[in-house]
C-alpha cells in the first residue's frame, strides 16, 4: 500500500489519515530523532488526534513504535553503509542517550553489533 513520497496525482486518498501516516513515516527517516515529539507530537504534527491516530495504526496492523523503529533501522542501515557518521553520533542522531542502547537495538534488529554490520558492509 505504500504510495510515492508526497506526490499524488489523484486526491482520492490523499488526505486520509493513513496517507498522512505514510508520509510521515518518510519524513520520520529524514529527521533528528534526538528531539522526537512523542507519538502525541507526532499526531500532533499531522493534524490528528493521538487517539485517531492509534486507531489508524491499528487498522493496518502498525503501532507508532513499530513504525518509528523501522524508520530508524532503515536510517542507521543506510548511515552504517555510507560510513560517514561514527557510530557514536549515528546512535545520537536517532535520539539513543548513549552508545550501549544504540548497540543493544543494533543487536535486536541486525544480529550484530553496529561496529560489526558496518565492517560487513563494507565488504560487500
């Protein structure tokens, strides 16, 4: 169901709530997680109401913390792969508080350490 990055042609779904959710999941991927607003932000931010919001999660079998912890496994993918950021600042930048919790979350969504999928990576 995911549709393009903003850009619609037709105006059918545009404005319905889910729609906002996907395109908030991109904007989530774009975003300095240090200062994440919360899922009541995050409605917030929309125009709905936390509650709606939920709701809409639910009926398409997401939570907000699924879908901003999947934004930010792709984000930390795709910064451990560029190999810019150090590790330290990649965790910061998705709003961990220090670098043990940013590897522990590495652990559960990768298997491995960040320090370890990115040397993988870069054997690719």
């Amino acid at each position: 169901m995911q549709q393009s990055k903003f850009e619609r042609n037709e105006a059918t779904e545009a404005d319905s709530p889910i729609q906002k959710v996907l395109d908030l999941a991109y904007l989530v991927s774009v975003i300095d997680y240090s200062a994440w607003p919360g899922l009541d932000g995050f409605a917030k931010f929309i125009g709905l109401h936390s509650k709606t919001l939920q709701r809409e999660l639910t009926r398409h079998d997401t939570t907000g913390a699924e879908l901003v912890g999947s934004a930010k496994m792709r984000q930390a993918e795709q910064w451990l792969t560029e190999g810019r950021l150090s590790i330290t600042k990649i965790g910061k930048n998705l709003g961990y508080k220090n670098l043990s919790a940013f590897t522990r979350t590495c652990r559960r969504w990768f298997g491995s350490s960040p320090c370890r999928l990115r040397h993988d990576l870069d054997g690719r």
